[in-house]
C-alpha cells in the first residue's frame, strides 16, 4: 500500500506536491470515488483516476545519459528534431529528462519516470551540485572569476555563490577552459553567468551531477542508475531540503 499522492507522483503525472493539489481539489477518483483526503493510501488492484483518466502505473525507472549536442532535453518536439527520449527507444516506461541542457549543451542528464523523484532533485533549496567544464571566448581575469563566485546578478535574479577554476587557456586563440561548479537550474543559467562577464561560450559540457560521472560512457549512451546510487541522490537531496528548513 503506498499513499495515493506518491502513486500519481511515480505515474509521471505530477511532482508529489502538485498531486496533493489534485487530490485536494477533487481531481482524483479511486474505484470510481472521489477522493479529497491526502493521507488515504492505495493497494496495486485500486483503480486510480484523474480527471477520469486512469493512470499507469509503472515501476519507477532511473537513467544516466550522456547527452549530446544538437539533442533536445523533451520527450518530442514538433519540428522534428531529436529529442533525449528517442536514445531510449525499448524503455517501456514513459520516462522524461530531469530538469534540461539545452539543445547545443553536451553531458549528464537523467531520466526517469518518477515524479516525485524529479521534483526533489530540481528543487534549488535541495543544493545538489552540477560540474560544468566550458570553453569561453577571452580570458576571464581573477576578478571576473571572483564575481561568478559571489554570485552575478542576471535578469531573472542574483545566482548563488558559485566554484570556480581555470583549467587552462590559448593566448594566441585567446580562449579559456574553465570549470565551473553550481547548484541551481536557471535557463540557459551557465551560458548566460559567463555573457555577463564578457566571455561568450563556445562549447559545454556537463560532467557530473553529484557523484554521478560520465565514466565510460560516450555522447548518446546511457545507463540505469543502481539502487544505491538512487539513494545517494534522494538522501542528498533530503539533506539539502532539511537544511533550508
């Protein structure tokens, strides 16, 4: 028996706290009832609806890809372009990117088809850290690596303090290699921290997501995710999440 916000939740048909508002509202039926209570919890022959749609239950499934570039991070795109999903072809479940890279962005990304999980991963307070390594026009000087590291105002709001480090630079190409470490999700967020120092990049990649590498994988590979390593990411993520309380 599992509470019935969880079952939606796993049913990628929203993040638990969204699914606790369906339930609240009366979107939600089991065994053709409405229900309106949160802590009600429901066995594997209870029918589930919502909005009269009955929803699929499916094993929670979690997936580490290497992304390349020129892939969307959705699961379709209406001018035909190739989305992560379609690396994923003989996966049953409906599974979907966990947060995004964007489309000439390389690297980590998971996939899963559990809401809730997604949800607790995405959240900024819950501070798991993302490595990014990009190659940038220019050489940023100390004080403009200093700036990133404070935290830079963008349009949307000030990012949080960031890490920092140059791992090599061409004078006479006159670019730069840096690493650079974070925890939020913005759009376009890493691009957009190194056009407000005057350093355009040129190419990016993601390279770790927590612990989580890319060891031994190339661009378009993927991998399930162990147990363990699914607890790592929860736990992690709880921590944060307690912290910020």
């Amino acid at each position: 028996m599992e509470r019935l916000q969880k079952v939606i939740a796993h049913a990628g048909i929203a993040s638990r706290r969204k699914a606790e508002q369906l339930i609240s509202e009366g979107h939600v039926r089991v065994n053709g009832q409405v229900v309106k209570e949160l802590g009600v919890k429901v066995g594997s022959n209870d029918k589930v609806e919502v909005d009269g749609i009955p929803i699929e239950r499916e094993q929670p499934v979690y997936f580490l890809f290497y992304k390349p570039r020129g892939v969307l991070s959705a699961v379709s795109d209406d001018k035909g372009r190739k989305v992560v999903t379609d690396y994923f072809q003989q996966i049953e479940q409906r599974i979907y990117p966990v947060g995004r890279l964007d489309y000439e962005t390389s690297g980590l990304l998971l996939l899963t088809n559990d809401g809730e999980f997604a949800n607790l991963l995405m959240h900024p307070r819950n501070e798991i850290e993302k490595v990014y390594v990009a190659k940038v026009k220019g050489i940023p000087s100390k004080e403009s690596l200093r700036s990133l590291q404070k935290g830079i105002r963008l349009e949307d709001g000030k990012t949080a303090p960031a890490k920092t480090k140059l791992l090599s630079m061409d004078k006479k190409k006159q670019t730069s290699i840096i690493e650079l470490v974070i925890h939020e999700g913005k759009n376009r967020q890493v691009r957009r921290m190194f056009e407000a120092i005057g350093h355009n990049v040129l190419k990016l990649k993601r390279e770790r997501y927590a612990a989580l590498t890319l060891e031994g994988l190339s661009p378009g590979d993927g991998r399930e995710l162990t147990a363990h390593e699914v607890k790592q990411l929860r736990t992690l993520a709880n921590q944060g999440k307690k912290q910020k309380i």
